[in-house]
C-alpha cells in the first residue's frame, strides 16, 4: 500500500516540533509496512516581504527535500498572503505549487490513496489532486477547519463543505469534532474518530542532571502555543490565589506565541516573579523530560480539538487539568485520571489545583489510572492500525 501524505504541518528546519504529529502517525504506518511519502508544501511570499519579514525569510530558507527519522519529506513552495488573506482559495494555490513535485513523485512511486491532513488548504488540494490521478482521499481534520476556518467567510465554508463532499473518509481527532463535522455539513456516514497517539518510546526516566536546579522542582507545566484560548492566563491568575497556600510552587511554561510578553508582564504584575517561569519553544525530546519531572500538568485551553500534550503527561503518570467540553474531555475523566474545570473560570481552577496540591496521593493514583489509559487506548500503534482500516475501506470503495 503506498500514501501520498499531504501536510503543511511537518516538522522542518524551520520549525523541529510542527505537526510532530503527523510524523509521529507517518513514523508509525511504516513500521506497519505502509509506502509512505510526504508533502509538506512551505508558504512562499514574492520579494520583497520573503527578505524583509522573519518568518518568510526563515520559510524561504527550508531545504525542498530532508529525510526526517528515515521519512522522505518534500516541501514544494505555494503563493501564500500575509495575514491569511484570500484563504478560501488557498488549496487552489497549493496546489497549482505541488502540481509538477507531484507528477515527478508519481512516477518512481504510483501512490494508491492520498491523505491529507487539514480540508482547507491541503484538503482542497489533496481533493484536485485525486481527481487528476483517480485515487481515493482521506482527509484528517485536528480542529482548525471546524473552529476557525468555517466561520471565517461564506467562500471558506463552500471550500470546505467541496472537500467533504469529495472525500472517500474524514478522519477527526475528537468526538468534539465529529460533532462538529455532523453540525456543519452532510457527511455523517464518511466520519472516523481517530485520537492521537503517544510514542512510548520517548516516554522514560527523565535526564535532568543538566537542568538547572530550580527547574528541576517543577511543580505545575504547561506546554502550549502562547495564545489566548490556551488559558495560561487562568493558570497564572489561579497561581496567584495558590502561592500562599503553597509557597514551593512552580509553575513552568513551555512554549511561545503572540502573548509570549503581555504573559510575562501579567505574571510580574500578579507578583509571581519567583513562581513562574517562562521557557521559549523546546524540542520534543526536551518537553518529555519536563513533563516527566512536573507534578501537575494544568492547561485550562477553553478551545481544545484533542489536546495531544494532556496524552503524553498523563503517559507519564502525570494528573492532567483540562477544561470540561473540549476534546480533552472523554479521555479525561474528572477525579479518575485528571480534573476537569469550567471554561475560563478561575474559581474552578483553583479548587481542582488545591485538590490534587492537598491530596498527593490521590494525584498520583490519578497520574497511574490515566497512564494505564493511554497505554491501552492512545499510542502511536493503534492509531496506525485503525488509519490502516480506513485506507483499507476506501481501497475496497473504488
């Protein structure tokens, strides 16, 4: 069986940790025997704002092929515009960028299926390109399609309900999304909900000898993207009710984004100078070791598809903090594996981090249930056996 994967989110030397998902699910159809090749196209901008901008210029600096953990990856170019102007017709664009990388691929590897993750752009693409070469099309939604794209314009939404429309199957990552899916288009009989997963193999005895001290008495984690509906700033205004109580308090944040300094300026403000601690972006690896010296890991993310950072902390036996109503929950459950607190509500916060604070055996004995879990449900294994049953499907369709 040979896929051709089709993905903008894939780990690069622009970004080491973007989509370290979808490598992860790659990583793991191979090891089933599954053919696998990867595109991951790059956003290019016309001269002069590919020379003048960071993120372009970096962007206009990543490699058009790299072999990452023994996966082929290509990553053609396709006309993109700042600030996300004109995304409707994006797909278009991508794939009038990938069309000839395509057509040379085809011919050393007659791929069977194409799967591409996210319906607009990749999907609309991925749906261009299998009506070109006749193949099936599996698309996975992770949940910026249905929480931000469809209510974006009118143009968007038409985009996307073609893609759903086309496609053999849609795989989402969450019931949340399933529901969402069933909310928004006519498409109930081609949905799959298949969670990600977590590689055991990176989840070991953390090797913290060359961290520093302080960070090695992490108490709460956070590891996240810095924007708004990830609720750091719950964490932190919670934090400030709970450092009396609890004046050994840590509180580690890993990630950046575009609330990085407004995060920063909160938490001085709120006087937690020496309880917080912000770290910028880290490699995967690192992010392990964190979570496996953490106690809590809290992210109170008010608008959480599936939340594949709550799955590895609890495969590292860790109690988790979501948010009731998210992907998260179902997996979750409160007072069993983790805690479960009201949306942007700080009051609810604190009560589920006093709990698990005062009670450390009943944390622990959470962070075990939880692992066991994951172990049984959500690894990288499964995951790529249950994509496997879908190619499957649609191959036994055509």
């Amino acid at each position: 069986m040979k896929v051709l994967v089709l993905s903008h989110m894939y780990p690069s030397s622009f970004n080491e940790v973007a989509g370290i998902f979808v490598h992860e699910q790659v990583k793991a159809l191979i090891k089933k025997g599954v053919e696998v090749r990867v595109i991951s196209p790059i956003p290019w901008t016309p001269f002069p704002i590919n020379r003048i901008k960071g993120k372009w210029r970096k962007y206009s600096q990543v490699p058009s092929h790299q072999v990452w953990d023994g996966v082929e990856v290509f990553y053609p170019r396709y006309l993109t515009f700042p600030r996300s102007w004109f995304f409707a017709s994006s797909g278009k664009r991508m794939y009038r960028g990938i069309e000839e990388m395509i057509e040379r691929i085809y011919q050393e590897f007659p791929f069977d299926i194409i799967h591409a993750h996210v319906a607009l752009p990749d999907g609309y693409a991925g749906m261009l390109l299998a009506q070109k070469y006749q193949k099936p099309l599996v698309v996975t939604i992770h949940g910026q399609d249905l929480q931000q794209t469809v209510h974006r314009n009118t143009k968007c939404r038409c985009a996307l309900n073609l893609v759903f429309d086309y496609a053999s199957q849609v795989v989402l990552v969450s019931n949340k999304l399933k529901y969402l899916a069933e909310e928004f288009f006519d498409c109930r009989e081609k949905l799959t909900v298949i969670p990600n997963g977590v590689d055991l193999g990176k989840v070991s005895a953390p090797e913290l000898e060359d961290l520093p001290k302080r960070e090695r008495t992490v108490t709460l984690l956070s590891v996240s993207y810095l924007i708004s509906r990830k609720g750091i700033d719950i964490n932190l205004a919670a934090l400030q009710r709970l450092c009396s109580k609890y004046p050994w308090l840590h509180y580690l944040v890993v990630g950046d984004g575009p609330l990085e300094n407004k995060l920063k300026e909160m938490a001085a403000s709120l006087g937690l100078d020496d309880y917080v601690e912000f770290l910028d972006r880290q490699p995967h690896n690192r992010v392990m070791e964190y979570m496996a010296s953490c106690e809590v890991f809290t992210l109170p993310s008010w608008q959480e598809t599936f939340g594949l950072v709550y799955v590895e902390a609890m495969a590292h036996s860790k109690p988790v903090v979501g948010v009731q109503g998210q992907g998260i929950d179902g997996i979750v459950e409160h007072g069993k594996t983790g805690m479960l607190v009201k949306p942007r509500d700080v009051d609810s916060l604190v009560e589920a981090l006093d709990f698990l604070l005062s009670h450390p055996e009943e944390a622990k004995a959470m962070g075990e249930r939880g692992r066991k879990l994951v172990l049984e449900n959500y690894t990288w294994e499964k995951n790529a056996e249950k994509t496997m049953e879908v190619y499957s499907s649609v191959l036994g369709k055509k």
